[in-house]
C-alpha cells in the first residue's frame, strides 16, 4: 500500500435517478437511506464527538445501509454484535468501548452508553 486511502466518495455519491426508487421492495427509498446516512454523520460529527464506536444492533437492511454510508462516508466506526440481544449488546459494548448504540429495536441501551437518534 502506498500510505494514502482511496478516494471512495464518488461511490458514496448517490445516482439521481435511483433516488425515488425502493431500496427495499414496499420500504424506504434510496433517498431516505442516503438521508439517514447523512444524518448519521452529521449526529456523529456534532453530538458524538467522543470517536467512540458505535454498536449497530439492527437487522433492517436499509438502517444497516445507512450506517456503513455514513462510516465509509467520515462517520462513525460501527462494531457490530454477534446477536441482538441485551446480554450481548453490553458485552459488546463493554469489550469494544462503544460509545453509542444504533437500533430500531426495543434493547436495553448499557449504562453510560448513548443511544443514536434515529432521523427519518
């Protein structure tokens, strides 16, 4: 390697004419996925200064999208857990210092652990 990261942000640009369409069949959009993303980054960026991780507790397919945009996008590094589940989730966030948990689940959010606003 030559010491210096590829340039990802043209994949990370979204393609206006895919916008409007479903990114999953009967769900959100691509617009929304990429507005979520967005406002991972910005939440990152002004509320979650620590750097910390965060721990993606989700199965949604368009929320695990929106999130590993808005890290390859200079938002937050993720850890994700070997299941959802509250036992897990704190373990996880224990072993890897997350700071914040990102869910659309009814979890148990670990004491002194933050949990990420969702935006849609």
């Amino acid at each position: 390697m030559s010491g210096t990261e590829p340039d990802i942000s043209d994949a990370l640009a979204p393609v206006p004419e895919t916008m409007g369409k479903e990114y999953i069949l009967g769900g959100p959009s691509y617009e929304d996925v990429f507005n979520l993303a967005s406002s991972l980054v910005f939440w990152s960026s002004h509320e979650h200064k620590t750097k910390k991780p965060i721990c993606l507790a989700t199965s949604n397919k368009a929320l695990l999208m929106a999130a590993i945009l808005a890290s390859l996008n200079n938002g937050p590094k993720l850890v994700l857990p070997a299941s959802i589940s509250d036992a897990v989730i704190a373990e996880t966030c224990k072993m890897t210092g997350a700071g914040a948990v990102l869910s659309d689940q009814p979890i148990a959010i670990p004491r002194g652990v933050r949990s990420v606003p969702l935006q849609r």
